[in-house]
C-alpha cells in the first residue's frame, strides 16, 4: 500500500489498514455519499472494511473561466480556495460515516478542460471518454490499485447524467478492473431525476440488480448528505429540499409495508455478503417511486 500510495498524486488520506473488502470511487468530493451512504453503513454494520476514493479532488488554481466561476457563485465559495470548503464537507461526512478516504489531486474536468462554456458542456453523452487523457492515467491507477488491493471489490459510478468525470471513472473501470469484481453505483441525484436512463445503461453492461434495504440507515444518508451545504442548492433548487428528494427516490413498498432502498448493479449477486443479502430485496422492482408526483430536474441539470 505505501508502494502505491508514493507512485500517485494521493493529497489527503485517512487510510489505517492494509486491506479492504470494498473499495467505492467517488469522481468528486460527494459522489459517494450522496450516491451510497446507505451501503456504506450497511457494509460497515456487517464488519466490512471500506474505503472510499475521490479522484477529481486537486486544487484548481485561478485564473478561471467564467464557467468554473459561475459555479464558485453557485456554491457560495471564494474563487482564490474554491475546494477549501468542499474539502471541509466531505470530512465530516466521512465522519459522521465513519468511513476511511483518500483524495487524488487531479482536476475536475471543469478545471482541466477550460474552454468548456456551459453546464451541457460538462454532462454530454456524446462526449468520447476515451479521448479524454485521463483515461490512460486512470486505467494505469485502476491498474496498480488492483494489484494493491487484489480482493477488493470495486463500486464504481453507473454514469447516470453522463458527467464526464464520472464517465471516464466508469469506461476506465471497465477498461482495467475484474468484471466480477466491480459493481456500479446510481449517481444520485441524477438518477432521482433521469430514472429512464438507468436499465440502457445497465443492460450495456450486461448488469443484474441488486436491492439493499437501507431503512435502518437513510436519516444517516440523509444526514451526510446535508453536510455538503455547498452543493445543495446546485443538486436540489429551493423550495425543494434534498432529503424530501432522498426519501422518494429510496422508497419502495414490501411485504405489505414501506422499505429504503439503493439499487446497484453487477454480473452477480454474490458481489456483496451474505450477510448484507439476507437483508436485499433481488428482485426487479421500479427503480424510483413516484408517489406523490413525478421528480422534476433542476434546471441547472437539464439538457436540450
């Protein structure tokens, strides 16, 4: 582990063992908790060892584009330390998980490519992620992580909403890691708000759902959710407010009752513990639960 830890721009770590169960990759400083909190405490509960990995966590450096400083407005963060504020959120709520991390220092796609002119610039799906050059760095890191790791399974983000930070994450995943050994993530909120694109991209890959009753966990998701001030408004437009989003987007009724879920995919179902399967509901179900009205995308998501 220290071998690969020195051969990678690592800036911040909170790493106190030499093995993990799962590995979950975070494309940005939230990714992972607004998208899987529930796991993360379910896996925990069960004894697992889990680490979750952000790659896109470099500090960006002015000058900017007038794109990346409308979003500095957006988030309510000065221009000279854009991150410094992030960084702070995504501690506490690996604290309030109890979850060990690590951050890479490479820049997020609004930094690194700035000619970049709107928000559809950033989520496009006709984006080739493999002509983005970070493919090749992060297939060479998958790599070595893997071999450092080698037991480990890897969640990895679906894609849903087509960023193209988590769709260089995803194709690179693909591109390197043991298909057995790799699981996929619904990027919330984009799931919550684009179900429909959800079952294509998961039949591309040739997925199985897999349902995790996460009730005894959601006012912990919810809660590490709300400790990314900074990108609510963003994610979730007022008067809507994003636990109200987390509740919906989880609920499904079972046996005649009301359960939590997060849905994720793989090629098979004894990707997670037994354990943690006694608890999930396998079978297909609606992904997203309607009741009450259909979820609306904010504005600053939508696409022509």
């Amino acid at each position: 582990m220290i071998a690969h830890l020195a051969r990678h721009p690592y800036i911040e770590r909170r790493i106190t063992s030499s093995h993990y169960d799962y590995i979950f990759l975070s494309p940005h400083l939230d990714d992972v908790v607004l998208s899987c909190s529930g796991a993360l405490c379910s896996l925990r509960a069960q004894g697992c060892t889990v680490l979750v990995i952000t790659l896109f966590a470099g500090d960006p450096l002015p000058p900017f584009s007038p794109l990346a400083q409308s979003f500095h407005r957006l988030w309510k963060v000065p221009d000279e330390t854009p991150y410094t504020k992030r960084k702070e959120e995504e501690r506490q709520a690996m604290m309030s998980l109890g979850i060990e991390y690590a951050w890479l220092g490479w820049l997020e796609v609004l930094y690194r490519q700035v000619d970049l002119a709107c928000a559809e610039d950033i989520c496009n799906p006709a984006i080739d992620p493999r002509r983005d050059h970070m493919f090749s760095t992060l297939s060479s890191w998958f790599t070595d992580l893997s071999r450092t790791f080698p037991t480990a399974q890897f969640v990895a983000p679906l894609a849903i909403g087509a960023h193209r930070d988590h769709l260089v994450t995803r194709e690179a995943a693909c591109h390197t890691l043991n298909p057995h050994f790799l699981i996929f993530y619904e990027d919330f909120p984009y799931a919550a708000f684009q179900p429909q694109e959800v079952n294509p991209l998961a039949r591309a890959q040739d997925l199985t759902p897999f349902h995790l009753d996460i009730l005894p966990f959601l006012e912990k998701r919810i809660q590490a959710t709300l400790q990314y001030q900074s990108q609510l408004e963003m994610l979730c437009h007022p008067p809507k407010r994003i636990e109200d989003v987390i509740r919906q987007y989880t609920k499904q009724h079972a046996g005649g009752g009301v359960i939590a879920v997060e849905r994720y995919w793989m090629r098979s179902l004894d990707q997670f513990p037994l354990s943690v399967h006694q608890q999930a509901h396998a079978r297909e179900t609606v992904a997203i639960s309607t009741e009450g009205g259909q979820l609306s995308l904010p504005s600053f998501l939508q696409r022509e």
